[in-house]
C-alpha cells in the first residue's frame, strides 16, 4: 500500500513526489492527461526554486537546461525604453528560465531514478476519508479501481478536485480580460537589439479607454526565441468576472503570426519581426486563494491552494515551495518520528506567502 497518493504531475505534483520518496515514503503519483501539455507556461524560476532545486538534486540539469534572466526592458509608449538588470550578486542563485515543460520533463526524470513512474491518464475520481485512511476510486486504462492511503495530496491545478471535493472556498475574482500566448522567433531591428537573457515589456497607456495594450517577451533557451504574450483583442469580449476558468483555454484558437506582429507594431517603436511561430493559445488569470489547505488527511498545494497573474513568474515557483515545505513533514510522521501536528505548520507557514504573492501580483 502507498502512504501518500498524489493527484496531479505539474511541477508541484512531480516535486511533491520526489521530495517525498527521497525522505522514504511510499507514494503513487497520477495524472489525468496522457500526455504533457505542448504549451509552454511557467518560465521563471526564482533564486529560492534554484536553492530547492540543489538540495532535490536537479539545480544542475535544470541550469543546463534553462536561460539565465538578466532583468527586463520596459518600454511606455511615448518614453524612452529603460532596462532594469537583475543585481543578484549576494544570492548563490540569479533568476533562471526554463520552459515549464522542461521542468516537468527533468522533475520526472529524477523521480524515475527513485523507480517512480507517473501512473498517466489516470484521474481522481472521489474520495472519503474514515478514520486515519482516505479512500480513493480512480478512474484509468484499466477502469475503475479502488485503493487506501494514510495521505492525499492535490497538486490537481486551479480546478482541483481535491479542494472542490473538500468544500473548501476559492475565494478571490477573475480579471475580465482574456490573454493571448505565442512561441515565436523574433529579429529585433538593428537600431534596438534586445541583449540575450532580457525580457521586453511594451506597454501603450489607454487611459481611461481600457485597459494598456501590452507586448511581453520572455526569452527562451533557444536562441532568438520568445514566449511572447497580449491581451486579445477587444472584439473577443471581456468576460465580466465571475466563474472564468483560469489557465490556458485549449479550446481557443490562439493568435496567429499577423496578430503577434500588429501587436508588437502597436506597441513598440522599433518592434522585431515575429517568424515561425510555433505554437500559440489563449489564457485567462483569476486570483484566488483557498480558505484552508487542509482536512483531516487530505490536503492541497500549488495552483489548487492559490492562483495569480503570471507578473513577476510567482504561480510554480510558490507552489514547488509549498511541496518542498510539506514533503518532509509528512515523511517524518508516517515514519513516526514527528507527531502528526507538525503538519498543521504546513498551512501556517505557506498561505501568508501565497497570500502575500497575491498581494504583490496585485500592486504589479
Ligand atoms: C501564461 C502563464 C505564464 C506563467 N508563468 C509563470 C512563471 O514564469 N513562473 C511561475 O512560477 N509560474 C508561472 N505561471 C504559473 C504556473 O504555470 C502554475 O503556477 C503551475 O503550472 C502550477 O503547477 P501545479 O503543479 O500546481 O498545477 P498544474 O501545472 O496545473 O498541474 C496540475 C495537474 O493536475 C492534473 N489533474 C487535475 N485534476 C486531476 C484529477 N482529478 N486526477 C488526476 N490528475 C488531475 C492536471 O491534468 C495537471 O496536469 C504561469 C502561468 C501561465 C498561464
């Protein structure tokens, strides 16, 4: 029998995992999608993630696999451009960028060195929990199936089943306007080169008449390429607050290559030539935090405890620290070597930094 089912191999789901079976416990990790997401979401790790990173084992192939951030260009429409440079000496670690699909590729990587493998397209149906047991029915390849563990953990993203299942609040509001995301190639003019490491932040004010038109540029590994995003355009509607789903919108066609140009026309006084674009999407951010991150033995982490803005690169980062925070814990009770109210600084430590986060996506 497994001590601890994790539902969800995202970044938190994965680093929850291998946190986990490096300090002893038993654990199945699934995942409802068959295969990872070609999207690219999460780039930015911050200097705290790195230091997680090394004492998991992974800061040297993640740094092999990534970009180092110098800092980011900001340029108002009407105002000369200035770059901000990341003064990251004092740290051991400066800001790094990896695709988060590479993250989750070299997270899993390491949890199969342990001889743990994500049990995919196997969902989370329902679960009860009696005594010092939670009860589980899984729905997978094979059926319908059924198991017991001392612990659950959801790491099942912003719609998680886990939290819904626990009645536990999301409170918080959606931002009504919807985002567009690209994978693209640019050539910035020779009279404005953008130095490798440097984001692009164009930004026209739109006054009263809405909100600013937005071209966003965050470098990729690959040379010359750029996750690039903007708000869609106006005739898509914003949606009023309320119950917008949070996340990339699989269902919507993203922008093409023309819609990224004229964005980046729009926007920047010398702008780069967008080319071989090579995926796009749409996303939609709310802000949401859960009222608690626990019940009895089932608990939440990562997006299904909290939800914000992509400014400032916060959602994994925070949500690889909660996993980091609640994964030696949970091994020193089931090896009784803690008592269980340990776990109670689980919440106590990480929703005042989700909630903080939030606070600071918000003033951004
Ligand atoms: C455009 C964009 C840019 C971003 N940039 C950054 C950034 O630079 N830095 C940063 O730190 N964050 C960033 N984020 C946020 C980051 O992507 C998320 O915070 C991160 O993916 C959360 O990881 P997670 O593991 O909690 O959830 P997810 O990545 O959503 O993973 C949850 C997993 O659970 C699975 N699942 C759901 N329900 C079930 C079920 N019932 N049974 C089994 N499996 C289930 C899902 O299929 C999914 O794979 C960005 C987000 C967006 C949209």
């Amino acid at each position: 029998m497994a001590d601890v089912l994790v539902v969800g191999a995202g970044p938190v789901g994965l680093t929850l995992t291998c946190e986990l079976v490096r300090h002893g416990a038993r654990v199945r990790i699934i995942e409802a999608r068959t295969a990872p997401l070609p999207y690219c979401r999460a780039i930015g790790v911050t200097s705290r993630t790195l230091e997680v990173y090394e004492d998991m084992g992974v800061a040297r192939a993640m740094v092999d696999a990534g970009l180092w951030l110098t800092g980011a260009r900001t340029e108002v429409a009407g105002y000369p451009a200035r770059d901000a440079l990341q003064d990251l000496d004092d740290l051991p670690y400066a800001a790094l960028g990896v695709p988060q699909g590479e993250t989750e590729r070299i997270l899993a990587a390491h949890l199969s060195g342990y001889g743990v493998t994500v049990e995919r397209g196997v969902r989370l149906a329902s679960f009860t929990q009696a005594g010092d047991l939670v009860r589980v029915d899984l729905d997978g390849p094979d059926g319908l199936q059924m198991d017991h563990v001392r612990y659950l953990v959801g790491c099942d993203g912003a719609h998680s089943t886990v939290r819904k299942a626990l009645h536990i609040p999301f409170e918080g509001e959606a931002w009504p306007y919807p985002f567009m995301l690209g994978d693209v190639r640019l050539d910035f003019p020779p009279e404005a080169p953008l130095p490798r490491g440097l984001a692009l932040r164009g930004l026209r004010l739109m006054g009263e008449d809405g909100p600013p038109e937005m071209f966003i540029a965050i470098p990729l590994p690959e040379h010359g390429r750029y996750r690039v995003s903007m708000l869609a355009p106006a005739e898509d509607g914003a949606l009023a607050g309320g119950d917008v789903a949070h996340g990339i919108q699989t269902e919507q066609r993203g922008p093409d290559l023309s819609d990224i140009q004229a964005a980046a026309d729009r926007v920047l006084a010398h702008p780069p030539r967008a080319s071989d674009l090579r995926w796009s999407s749409r996303f939609r951010i709310s802000l949401r935090l859960a009222e608690r991150y626990r019940t009895d033995n089932a608990f939440i982490a990562g997006d299904a405890a909290h939800i914000h803005p992509p400014t400032g690169g916060q959602g994994m980062n925070t949500g690889i620290q909660d996993a980091y925070n609640l994964a030696w814990k949970m091994a020193l009770v089931l090896k009784g070597i803690a008592a269980p109210a340990v776990l109670d600084s689980y919440e106590a430590e990480r929703r005042p930094v989700a909630e903080q986060v939030i606070a600071d996506t918000v003033e951004e």
